[in-house]
C-alpha cells in the first residue's frame, strides 16, 4: 500500500501530476483568500460601526485556515490511492 505524504505519489503519472496541481492552486487560492480576509477584518476594526462585518470577515478567514489541511489530507490520500489497482491482485 502506498504511504501518504510520500513525495513519489504527487510524480506516479500524469493525472497525479495535474491533480496534485490542481489542489496547490485550491490551496493558494484558499490560503490567499483566509488572508485577506484577516486584512480587510483588521482594518474594518478601526471603525466601530464597521466591527460586524469585521468579526464575519474574521470568521471566514478561520473557516479558510481550516480548509487548507482539509484539502492537504484529501489531496494526499487521493494521491496513495491513484493508480493503486496495479497490485489490487496481489493483496487479494
């Protein structure tokens, strides 16, 4: 069985290849997005009228931090499963 976190999956084919990148650029996009949400929250802040919709930008930008290990754990275990059928015969 192969092992997660293994470096070897991301380079298995080509369609682990494209998938591993695919998830990088969600994870970027996720990463990018949580920050800038703490950003515009922060700055929000300094307006007291402003300060719920500051806690909400604050909130989303949690719920992205959450995502991205989320996306890591899901993309690594797609990976060990990819194209894992080739030994399916010999661990039956």
């Amino acid at each position: 069985m192969t092992q997660l976190f293994h470096h070897a999956n991301r380079q298995k084919s080509e369609r682990s290849k494209r998938f591993y990148a695919r998830v990088e650029m969600a994870y970027t996009l996720v990463d990018f997005t949580a920050a800038m949400c703490f950003v515009i929250g922060s700055v929000l802040f300094f307006w007291p009228t402003w300060e719920t919709l500051a806690i909400w930008f604050f909130v989303i930008g949690s719920v992205c931090f959450a995502v991205k290990p989320t996306l890591k754990l899901w993309r690594e275990v797609k990976l060990a499963a990819m194209d894992d059928n080739k030994d399916l015969s010999e661990r039956l």
